[in-house]
C-alpha cells in the first residue's frame, strides 16, 4: 500500500473505529478530501505532473483530477482497511475480473507470467487478490532495487521466483531511474522503466498488463490483458519495444480513469523540471 497514508498509528486507529462500508468511512473520505486540497501530501508533485502530462486542460480541471486522486488513495485505504479485518472480503471487493482466463491458459500450457501493473485504483488488491488464486509473488516494492540488478543477476532472481510461483507482478509505470530509456508515456517522452520487459524477456514469460480501477466504493474491477503487439520495432532493442507496448496499454488504462492514477509518484522527474 502506498506509504503516502498507511502509517502504522494512523491505520491502527481507523483499523479499530472505521466501519466498512458504513457512513463513517464515507464522511472520513470527504473530510480528508478538504485537508489533501489545503495541504495534502506531494500536492505539488501532483500539480507539476499534471501540468507536464495535460499542457492543454484547464487548470481547474487538473485541480478537480488531482482531488479525486486523493479520494481515489482514501478509498484504496478504507478498503484495504476492510480486507484486514477480514482477508475473505478481498473477493467482494473484487467484485469483477476480466481476463483471468489469459493466466489460466498460460499456465495450463506450462508458461509463466509476468503481470505488469501500475498505481492505478486500488492496486494492491491485485496482489491480495491474486495470492487467493494461484502461486503468486509481487516484485513491487523491491522496483528500484531490482531494476538496478544486471541481467545474469535478475535472471538468476527470477529463477528463484518462479520455482514458488507461477505470477510474478511488477511495477511498469515507475521512473527509471540511471537504468531506464527514453520512451513515450501519457504522450509525453519520459524516463521509462524497463524492469518488466526486462523480466519478460529474461524468463520467456508472457507478459499480462493487469490493473485494478474502482466502479464505487468497496467495489473494484480487475482487467487483465495482453499489451498490443503493433508497430514496429525498427533501431529499438527488443527492451524498449516490449517497453513500449507496454506502455501504451497502461496510458489507455490511465487516460479512461485518470484520476484513479498515483499522480503524486515523482514519475517525470528531469521532465517537468526541463519542460516547465
């Protein structure tokens, strides 16, 4: 869960008071709404990665995105929360999953997957709901650290992962730090990072783009899909092509719900400081 909110004291108390589903957790939402718009954390962040990505849209309306991405984060946490409490919930607040089949099938003919996700809705509900359903390792939290491996090191992590798992999930729409190329994301060139391809390619796994977006409250819809394969790969490395294709799936996942996506991540930095 994003260490943006979930600080242990803080939890443990709504823990404890916040009822699912209930009244309280809705007018909590909306009061910690008013206080993310006076100071909210990495507001600025937000504003400037807004600006960066939406040149064009009024200001008030990147304002009114940037506001609901905090109740998107509030939400996530109320139903993390929820699921706490009680680990059979998750399957209620997945309450629709489209495409487990392409898992299903992958696996039943002997390959492995990797699941390439992003900070959109309430995406650590991947990662609890999945871990119901199959062998399942998450690599997210370890993104940088990973990325920063060569690739007989990867590989041989890899190799580890998947003698306990079929389903490994990574992170793809994270800056890329000193290891990550030049690649268009949300129609902007931007520092990309290319651990996922790098995985993909190094395992011979397929590749499965999965995100979580919120329908309403305690009620989320998992989507998972194959990248496109269009376009040619031209001078690029197969790297940055898969790279590429994966990010264009993940942009048309944001831009339908672009105000459930992480916009206080520091995902273009040197971008917006050099655009704007």
């Amino acid at each position: 869960m994003s260490d943006i909110f979930c600080r242990d004291n803080f939890f443990s108390l709504f823990n404890k008071t916040i009822k699912r589903e209930g009244l309280t957790a809705k007018l909590a939402v909306e009061f910690f709404c008013i206080l993310a718009g006076i100071a909210g954390p990495r507001r600025d962040i937000a504003r400037r990665n807004l600006e960066f990505v939406f040149p064009s849209k009024p200001k008030f309306k990147r304002e009114q995105i940037m506001k609901e991405s905090y109740k998107n984060l509030l939400w996530s946490f109320f139903e993390y929360a929820a699921w706490q409490k009680d680990p059979a919930y998750v399957n209620r607040v997945a309450a629709e999953v489209r495409g487990f089949e392409h898992i299903e099938k992958a696996i039943s003919n002997g390959r492995r997957v990797i699941a390439v996700s992003a900070c959109l809705g309430n995406w650590p509900l991947i990662a609890a709901w999945m871990e119901g359903q199959m062998r399942f390792s998450c690599l997210f939290g370890r993104h940088d650290e990973i990325s920063a491996l060569n690739d007989k090191s990867l590989s041989e992590l890899l190799a580890f992962e998947f003698q306990k798992s079929d389903v490994i999930c990574v992170a793809g729409d994270r800056h890329g730090g000193s290891s990550g190329s030049q690649l268009p994301f949300l129609g902007q060139m931007a520092n990309t990072g290319t651990l996922a391809a790098r995985c993909a390619l190094l395992s011979e796994a397929a590749v499965l783009v999965v995100t979580c977006t919120r329908i309403s409250p305690y009620r989320c819809r998992i989507n998972i899909g194959f990248p496109p394969e269009d376009g040619a790969q031209g001078d690029m490395t197969e790297v940055d092509f898969l790279t590429l294709q994966i990010n264009r799936e993940l942009e048309r996942r944001i831009l339908q719900f672009p105000e459930q996506w992480l916009w206080q991540q520091k995902r273009f930095i040197g971008e917006v400081d050099e655009r704007l």
